[in-house]
C-alpha cells in the first residue's frame, strides 16, 4: 500500500487492517499512549504522519 494512499486520518479499525493487527490492540495502545490519537464526537482519530512517520520522510525525499 502506497504511504499516499493512506487517508490523513484514520479510525482504529482502519489502523488496524492496514497494519494486520486487531483493533482491540489499537485501542489498548491508545488507551495506554503508545498511539498518537484524538477523541472528536466520541470517535478516536489517528493521524498517518505520527503512524508513519519514516514513511512520511522517505516519500519527500523522494519527491526531490
């Protein structure tokens, strides 16, 4: 999967099936702190540049 092709913020369950792991585990790992997310309207969001963020460097020093 292309880093672009990524949304710029996702839920726990699309987290979770971009990287093979059960969405429980993500939001343990929110819960815990060891994934960067934001509750809005009840709902966690995460960001992909604080996912991915080698993914994120590579791709711009790609586009040089």
């Amino acid at each position: 999967m292309a880093f672009e092709s990524i949304p710029a913020f996702m839920t726990p369950a699309q987290l979770a099936e971009i990287v093979g792991e059960h969405e429980g585990s993500i939001r343990r790992g929110i819960r815990e702190g060891r994934i960067a997310a934001d509750k809005v309207n009840g709902r966690w969001f995460i960001c992909r540049d604080t996912v991915f963020p080698n993914a994120k460097k590579e791709v711009a020093s790609n586009d040089q």
